[in-house]
C-alpha cells in the first residue's frame, strides 16, 4: 500500500513519518517544506526523535496514478 499524506505541517508530518515505518509514503506540501523534506527527510523531534525518508511533492500531478479509497 502506497500512502498520500495531503498537508506536511506539523501533524501531517508526524503521520507521514510514522506510517513510512510500515508503507512508502508522499507528502503534499507547500515548496518550502518539500524542499526541506527532499534534501534532509522528515525528522520528527520529540519524546522520541527521528528521520524518516519520504518522498515529497508540492502537487498531485507529480504523483503517479493511484486508485483511491475512503
């Protein structure tokens, strides 16, 4: 299963980051934070700290065709 993250800020991200333990995953956000995310991954700083590598896009054009449920 592939997973599409739509908003990487602060809890998106931390979703993202947890589920690309288990799946590949893509995040969807604003060019500054995908930039960030493709240069240094997304690192999660807390009770428990660290980097996950996902991929990141700022729209779904980039994404290649999925099939969607809810």
């Amino acid at each position: 299963m592939n997973v599409v993250v739509f908003g990487a800020g602060a809890i998106g991200s931390v979703y993202a980051a947890k589920l690309s333990a288990h799946h590949p995953v893509t995040v969807i956000g604003r060019p500054d934070h995908v930039a960030a995310i493709a240069r240094d991954g997304l690192r999660v700083i807390g009770r428990e700290s660290f980097t996950a590598r996902v991929r990141a896009a700022v729209d779904l054009g980039a994404l290649p065709r999925a099939r969607w449920s809810c």
